[in-house]
C-alpha cells in the first residue's frame, strides 16, 4: 500500500510531472522478509539480488526468496546477532556482511561457505569491537570496515589481518563510531562518523576533517555518502541535511538545512534512477532532486489510496540494479522494485479529491476537442473536462429527474464539425455544446452506446449494442442502418472508420462492412478462402496515417492487401508471426514511425517486432477493452482503463532489449542439495549418484513469469527441451557414466534469447563393476561357468516353466485390467467424473455413422423410425464466475462435482455426457427424436435452477442454467453437409444467444431446409437470427419466437 505526495517545490517540472507517478512492485512478504525490514541491499557479479534483514541474509533470483542463516557451524548464535547491518558485494564474487554484535562475516555463495572475523580482546590484529554498520572496497581489493566505538579497520584478505585507525590525531580520524564509509571515482576513501566528515587521499596515510562555512560539521551524523553520475559528492546527515562537494571544490556546501526545511530525519541512501534525477531515501520517504542544483522536485510517501506506491515511509536501502531498475528497501515496507525507463508509458491514476469525476479513475470514452480540452466518459461520474496536462478543469454531472444528462456508463463521445460535442450512455444520445450546456437528447436502440464517431460530412455515427445509427443534422434525428436488401443489422457494432473517399467502414460481431459515399445500406465484405479474416468478430479498426487499412479480430490482427468490389483480401499478421489465436487489442492507434497500438501490443510492420505491453513497461491500468481511446494533437496516445488512463508517448518508448544473465539457483544431486562451484566448474556425480537436478534463473527482474527457457544435456538429450517460469529444473536420472554439458538459455520479458547462456559440465563417475577392466574379468569368468550352469540351468528352466507360465498368465491378466482401468480414467474428468473431450472424439464418428445411414438413400429415409437422431445440447451454469469471487474455488469445484447427478436426472446412461470446459457440459442425446429435444432442454433447465448446490462448509446456493442444441443431422437433406463439430459450434451459439437474451433459458436448431449443400454450409456460417429470418431454420425457444432468435454472442 503506498503513495505519492508532491512538494509545493516539485511545481517547477511542471503540471503533468507532478501526475507521472512512480510505480512500484513489491517484492516477497513478512515470511519471506521478517517484518517487512530490509536493512541493506546489493546484487553481485552474477546478478543475484541479496537484501539484508533482522533474521539474516535472503537472496532473490526473480522467483523465490531464500534465506540464509549466518554461518554453518554447530555453535548456538545469540539472540539478535543476524542482523544484518551492512552489505557488501565484493569484486571477487564474495559478499561482505556486517552484523549487529557478530562481527564481520565473508559469504561464497559459490561455495555456500561462510568465514567469521570476531573481536578478540587477546588479538590486536583481529577485528574491532563493536556493530559493523560500513563496509567499502578500495580497487586493490583492500577491505576497509566502520564499527560503531571501535573506529576503522582495514583488512588485508591476502594476510587475514586487520590494522586499526581509531579517533585522534595520530590518524586524523574525528570519531570512533563510524557510520557509513564511500570510496569516490577519484580513489579516495570518505568516512562518515558520529561527528562530522573525514577524508582519506589516495596513497594518504592520514585522515584530513572537512569542514563548511558557516556551520560547524563536527555536530552532525554523517549517515549518507554518495556521487552522482556528474561527479558530485553527496553527504547526508542524520539531522536530515544535505550537502553537496562538487569535483573540483575543495569545499562542502549546503543544499539544504534540516533545520530550516523542517526536514530532520535522516537521509540514508541515494541512486541516480537517470542523469536528470536522484532519489534519496530518507526516513519520512524518498526525495526526487535535481542533481544540477540540489532542488527538490517531490517527495514520494506511502499512501494507502496509491496502492503502486512506496509501501513504507523508512527507505533505508537503494540499489540500482544492471537492468537499470531500482530497488527500495525499508523499515516496515519490505523490498520494492520500480522501473525509471519508463519514460514512454505512465498511468493517469485516479484523484484524490473524492468530489472528483476521476476519484475512480474508471474511463469508458475519450474526446480531445479541436480548443486543446479533453473530455473522459466514466463509468457512473458523468463527463470529466481536462487540460492538455491531464488535470481536472470541470465536470459534466449526472443529473436526477427527466430532462437532464442522467449519467450511467458513458461509452462514446466525438465533436460534430460545427462544434457540438455527442456524448453516448446507456440509455440515451446527448448533445452539448462545449460550454457543456445540454441542447438535445435522443434515444439510439435498445442497446449501450459502444462508440461514437463524426465523419467528414459533419454526420454522427452510432456503434450500439443493436445495431449502427446515423445522425443527419438537416433531420435531427437517428437513423438506424440496415444491411444491403433492406436486412436488419443487430448486435454489437465495434468500431469505425472513413476513408479518404468518404466511405464507411464498420466492424461488429457479424464481420466487416463497407457503406459507399452516399449509400444507404451496408455491404458485407466478403474473401476468398484462406485470404480473408481469421475470425468473424471485429474488434478494431484503423485507417493509419500511410493509407493502410488494420483489422482486429478475435483471432489477431490483419492488414487488408487489396480490395477488388466485394472481395478483400487481408494479410493474417498475427497469425503470420505465430501469435494468432487472441486479439491484438481493439484500441488501434499509430504513432509518427507507423508503429501500431493497442493497449496490449506495439508492432512495427517495418521489421515485424511485436512487443506485448505489460505492468513492467507502464501498462497497469486494469483492463483496457472500453475502446475508449484518442490520439492528442500533440501525438500522445490515451487509453482509458478501469484503473486509470494509459498515456502513451511513442517518441519516448523504448522497447526492452536487456539480456539478462543465467544462474543456477539450486543444484541438488541424488536429492541433496550441494553448492554449484564456480562458472565453469565441473559438477561430479560419484558412483552411486545417478540423479541430478538443476534450477537455473534469467534475471530478468522486470516480468519474471514470462520468461521462458530451454535447455539440453548433451551427450543425452537431441533437441532443446522447452520449459516455461515455472518449471525452470532441468533434472535426470539413471545417467550413465561419462562427460555431459548441460546447456541452458533463457530469454527477457519480450521472448529474446539472451546470449548469456548457462554451460555445466557434468561427470558421473562409473562404479568399480562399470569399469573395463572389471567388465572383462567378468566375462572371462562367465566363459568358464557357462557350460556347468547351462546344464544344472536348464534343467531347473524345464521344472520351472509351468509354473513361470501360469505366472505369466496371472500376470498378463492383471496388466490387462490395469490398462482398462488407466484407459477409463484417461476418458474421464476427474473433477465431476463426466466424459472428456478425448473419450468424445474416440466415440463420436461411429455414432454419426450409424444416424447418418438411416438418411442416405430414399429407401433409408422411409424405413427411418422416429427416435433415431442425435441431439448436442451445450450446457453452461449462469454467473459461475460470481460463485467463484463470493465463495471461493474451492465452491466453484463443489458445484461442478455435482453436475453429473443432477445432469443423470434428465438424461439416459445410453446419452453420452462431456465436460466441455470450465462450467461448460456438452451432452449428446443418442438415438432421441429431435422433436422431444426441447422437452428435454426444459426439464434440464428447471433441474438445475431449483437445486440447491451444497459447498463444503454447509451453505448452498442456487444456480440457473443456459443452454443450446442442435439437431442432427440438422437438414435431413443432406446429412453429411454439416459435420458433428459443425452442429456442436451451432448448438453454442444458440447457447450463447441464451446468454445474451438474459440466461435461464434454452434454445435450439431443429431442422434447417436447403436447396443446395453449398447454401446449407453458407447459412451455417452466417448468424443464426440472419437464418432464422430466412424461415428454412427452424429453431425452438423458452419463451423466444423464432424470427428473433438474437446474435449468438454473449457480452463478457
């Protein structure tokens, strides 16, 4: 929980600055993190993240957080001594850790082996007493170690030895508690004390005091000592001032007193997020300051209402990490991580101000008017009115009473040529002028306005859930448009576009149209086979600024590469790029490079790079699917959010190209865990050890879950073996003896192989009976005793094999009645013990055969008896995902395992019953007459919606069902015309129409008439109110009639 508070000081970047919020992730929890304490941070050589706590040492690989217990021997450590104070990753691989009363501890983690240096009253070599609160490292590896009473020691790790420097003049040290310790660019070593500043000179023997005009140091804690990228050294104190040495000043300055800013808690830390920023973490947040001048920008502070905040107020620890990224821990807030190149994509979260319009950032529509303001439709707060910054200028309340704007969830806004500006609800067309008074309300449909859009005629377009309108100003008022020959276009309508030349082109759930300049009636676009839309449902559309023409579909995104009349012929470009299969994300935009957007998505059509948006690039809005999106006149991008507004500025993206390095986060051999050694070295399994196992790591710390691997083991594995985030363990077993190398790669966030690949040798050693000599001595002896043994043997195989045959039978008879009961269990779901989709594809065909003959040939047909068919019926309980987010899983598994039962109750054992998937049953009625279909579909509906459902902790609950069938053969005409799958799709679709119409219903295809079989297969393509409307389907319906069997999709 966390948030964001701005200093009147931080006005001087701007107003829209001040809305670039930082976004944090958090990292771990209190099991992982003891208390949420994070006391130092650094990343090593390799890339590890290692985080200091109260409990001891935790290493985090962008997956888990494993914790270390300071030292491997057997010796009882007392209370308290894990605390980590300081933390260092040396040069050579090791880690450095200060502890509050055990001294100073080395740690290999490439060894996992652990050396403690302890005060020894008896040793003046040894260390020195007292907490180790510092830790640096000169170039030539010279250690040097701050203690709090017991001064500076340096250490030599060639000798092992520690020389001391303690407070006097002798030394020139000021104090003898030494607080934090910093070596600049220069060589130079700063020590930090309890009473002002020191500075040791490279190739110095002694300590020199600094002091500054004006103000005595000597009365201050010198807690923070850091330089930014300029070369600036930059001094922190516990009082909370701040100070600053340029690179050629011989003198200290002041930036800032704590007491005169009112500031005096303690600076700690300090990171260069980029040349044009520092963040200094203090006890009350983190600082954002100018490095040119020291100026405070803002502060960022916990905020429960900023849940992307800082989570804890104490930042103690900042670490830049080799990616770039900067890691924040604290007292209290545990470990955070926040990306600062997110230069290009940053989130217009919601205002404070609960009075406000955007209190909850939920935006359905987005307007800029040709004066600059930009108008946002809410979801239940009416109309925000912005500045071109994004701050709130005005409001457009909803309204109680007839007459007025009554508000609800505003899906459309556009401005008219003459000014007006149109804003579209749920239930009405409103009119205002951009003063925001109200002119006109009109009625559109019975459906939510879905988008609104004004062409270059100064006509208003009106995407409905019923349909498409048009708004002639000479007429005032909606016209509804029908499809060519006068046909009824229903359900929803998408998405909208003009061309050049003045046509129309409109996406919906029923494909793509095209209204000619002038026309009146809307022309479906039609394809070749293979050459047109991967799928029906159109989602976006986009006429880009080179004149070409994107489509976005269920199935991905398309390129139109030539229409000819009534045929067009699109490029399939997702599917192209493997990544069909899912929408590319509706909200189509181009930028000045001809990039195209969405709010999931960027692909470059120049190179064909595809880079899926997520929270680690900015993208962390909620869901984005409104289609509420604009492009700025000053070429940024909006998409509104149910969390927020994605602002877009493409100049600034910068696609993610880090190459992370591999690890190995665990190697285990015969099930023991052991250290990997160094890069490099050879991992040996001795005789005996067979199985090894390794968990490697990309780190990737960005977007974890995405990353993908590979690997091999070669000499054993012939192709690369591919493993996702989440089983990132190459493991084997019962390896021969010999030489392997174990080859592993992983990719980034964005899928790019990084080429920092991860090679182990391995050596499995043979046992003394692998060996050649003792293979051949063996087979020596084997030679002089085969003749003896094969006459007492044979013998004995004579007396033995009637019984080894009766064995054999007993056997055989066994693995015959496992096999039945692995095949039946293969075949079954084992939550609601239904049928699986396998079991239905094993099954099915024969089926269909046996209905399909009693129709083929006249003779057939006549002597075909009622009761022969075969009934799809598709099941689907209403609102599932409700029992899921009020009860649990847990309860959602509960109603599912009870389905069968109640299914039982209405069907026969004879009818086959199939989980479909999720809460969705496909039951195939064998041998039923198709006229007793709807008989069946009612009993099963009124089963369902009058159980009550038991869950595990004793309450029930009630669910209603919807569902759709179909008949088959569907036209007794031509019963091989429409495949089984065909008629299941069918029988969906009725159910889906179910869906839409309310749910707790049934509907269903009885029969379909056709002259010819191509018209038969065109019907079943097209939507099923279009075919109903024809009169050669006949549908069955709970309530519905059949001319308005509505579009089969159900709005998610």
């Amino acid at each position: 929980m966390m948030a964001l508070a701005v200093s009147a000081r931080g006005q001087a970047l701007g107003p829209a600055h001040v809305l670039v919020e930082p976004r944090f992730e958090a990292v771990g929890d209190v099991a992982s993190i003891t208390d949420g304490v994070v006391s130092a941070l650094a990343q090593d050589g390799r890339g590890f993240i290692w985080i200091g706590t109260t409990a001891g040492l935790v290493r985090f690989d962008g997956y888990q957080l494993r914790t270390y217990q300071l030292g491997n021997d057997s010796r009882k450590t007392p209370s308290g001594t894990s605390f980590v104070r300081s933390l260092l990753a040396s040069q050579e691989g090791v880690l450095w850790i200060g502890t509050e009363s055990d001294g100073l501890a080395r740690f290999d983690p490439q060894t996992d082996r652990w050396t403690f240096f302890r005060s020894k009253p008896d040793d003046p070599q040894a260390l020195a007493p007292g907490t180790v609160r510092a830790l640096a490292q000169a170039l030539d590896g010279t250690l040097w170690v701050g203690t709090i009473g017991g001064g500076l020691d340096r250490f030599d790790p060639a000798t092992g030895q520690f020389t001391h420097f303690r407070q006097g003049a002798a030394s020139g040290l000021p104090d003898d508690r030494i607080q934090t310790l910093f070596f600049d660019s220069h060589g130079d070593l700063w020590v930090g004390t309890w009473n002002g500043l020191a500075r040791l000179r490279k190739g110095a023997d002694r300590f020199e005091t600094l002091q500054v005009e004006g103000r005595p140091l000597g009365e201050r804690i010198i807690t923070l000592l850091a330089e930014s990228p300029d070369g600036h050294l930059w001094v922190g104190t516990q009082q909370g001032d701040l100070l600053r040495l340029g690179k050629e000043s011989p003198r200290l300055q002041w930036v800032e007193l704590g007491e005169q800013s009112g500031r005096r808690d303690t600076l700690y830390a300090m990171v260069a997020p980029d040349p044009q920023r520092l963040w200094m973490a203090r006890a009350s947040g983190i600082e954002e300051r100018d490095p040119a001048s020291g100026r405070l920008l803002r502060r960022l502070q916990h905020d429960t209402r900023r849940p992307w905040g800082l989570a804890g107020n104490d930042a103690r620890a900042l670490v830049k990490d080799a990616a770039g990224w900067i890691w924040v821990g604290s007292y209290g807030g545990g470990l955070q991580l926040h990306n600062p190149a997110n230069a290009g994509l940053w989130v217009r979260h919601s205002d404070l101000d609960e009075r406000s319009p955007l209190a909850q950032a939920d935006v359905r529509s987005i307007l800029q008017l040709r004066s600059g303001a930009i108008w946002m439709g809410t979801n239940e707060r009416g109309v925000a009115i912005l500045d071109r910054d994004l701050h709130l200028q005005g409001h457009i309340a909803p309204q109680e009473g007839s007459g007025g704007f009554r508000g609800g969830r505003v899906g459309g806004l556009a401005q008219t040529p003459d000014g007006q500006v149109w804003v579209g609800t749920d239930t009405a067309l409103y009119r205002f002028n951009e003063a925001r008074q109200l002119l006109g309300q009109y009625a559109a449909g019975k459906g939510r306005i879905r988008r609104l859009m004004a062409d270059s005629a100064g006509r208003l377009w009106v995407a409905t859930q019923d349909g498409l309108f048009r708004y002639d100003p000479g007429q005032d008022r909606l016209q509804r448009m029908a499809l060519s020959g006068g046909r009824k276009l229903s359900g929803d309508v998408n998405a909208l576009a003009e061309d050049p030349d003045g046509r129309l082109w409109m996406g919906g759930e029923g494909g793509l149209y095209l209204l000619p300049k002038g026309g009146e009636e809307l022309e479906e676009l039609r394809s070749p086979a293979g050459a047109g839309l991967s799928n029906h449902s159109v989602l976006g559309l986009l006429l880009d600024r080179q004149g070409r023409f994107w489509v976005d579909t269920a199935a991905g995104l398309h390129k139109l590469q030539r229409w000819e009349g009534q045929e067009a012929l699109f490029d399939r470009v997702s599917e192209r790029h493997g990544l069909g299969g899912k929408a590319f994300g509706a909200n189509l935009m181009d930028d000045e490079q001809g990039r195209i957007w969405t709010h999931r998505a960027v692909f470059d059509p120049k190179t064909g790079s595809h880079h899926e948006l997520s929270a680690a690039d900015g993208a962390a809005f909620g869901t984005g699917w409104f289609r509420a999106y604009t492009r700025l006149q000053d070429g940024r991008m909006l998409i509104g959010g149910s969390k927020g507004v994605l602002v877009i500025d493409a100049s600034r993206f910068k696609p993610w190209t880090y190459q992370p390095p591999l690890v190995v986060s665990e190697l285990r051999i015969a099930g023991e865990r052991t250290s990997p050694g160094p890069v490099g070295h050879t991992v040996v399994l001795q005789s005996g050890q067979r199985d090894v196992s390794v968990d490697f790591a990309a780190l990737d710390f960005s977007h974890p879950a995405v990353l993908k691997y590979r690997y091999r083991l070669q000499g054993y594995d012939k192709d690369w073996i591919l493993s996702e985030a989440s089983q990132r363990t190459a493991s084997y077993t019962n390896l021969d003896p010999g030489r392997y190398l174990l080859q592993v790669q992983g990719s980034n966030r964005v899928g790019q192989w990084s080429p920092h690949e991860l090679l182990i040798p391995l050596h499995v050693l043979p046992a003394w009976w692998q060996t050649w000599w003792a293979r051949l001595g063996g087979v020596l002896l084997g030679l002089l005793g085969i003749y003896g043994i094969v006459q007492i043997r044979t013998g004995y195989l004579r007396r033995a094999q009637v019984v080894l045959e009766a064995r054999v039978r007993e056997r055989t008879h066994e693995l015959l009645t496992l096999s039945q009961a692995l095949k039946e269990a293969s075949l079954t779901d084992p939550l609601t013990g239904l049928r699986n989709r396998r079991f239905l594809a094993q099954h099915i065909e024969s089926d269909i055969n046996s209905v399909v003959r009693g129709y083929e040939g006249e003779v057939q047909r006549m002597a075909r008896e009622p009761g022969q068919d075969m009934v799809f019926f598709m099941v689907d309980l209403d609102h599932f995902k409700q029992v899921n987010d009020d009860y649990g899983h847990a309860a959602g598994d509960a109603v599912l395992a009870q389905m069968q039962a109640l299914l039982r109750q209405v069907f026969r054992d004879a009818d086959y019953l199939i989980r479909w998937g999720g809460e969705e049953f496909l039951v195939v009625a064998r041998n039923t007459d198709r006229h007793h279909a709807a008989e069946l579909a009612e009993r099963a509906r009124r089963t369902l919606s009058r159980y009550d459902f038991q869950l595990d902790d004793g309450r029930t609950l009630r669910r209603t069902c919807s569902l759709g069938f179909a008949a088959f053969p569907l036209s007794t005409k031509f019963p091989r015309g429409l495949d089984w799958s065909t008629v299941v799709d069918l029988a969906d679709a009725a159910l889906y129409a179910v869906k839409r119409a309310g749910r707790d219903g049934w509907l269903g295809l009885v029969s379909a008439e056709a002259d010819t079989l191509e018209e038969l297969r065109e019907w079943s393509r097209r939507p099923l109110a279009e075919w109903a409307a024809t009169g050669r389907l006949k549908v069955a319906g709970s309530g519905q009639q059949p001319d308005a069997v509505p579009a089969a999709r159900a709005e998610a």
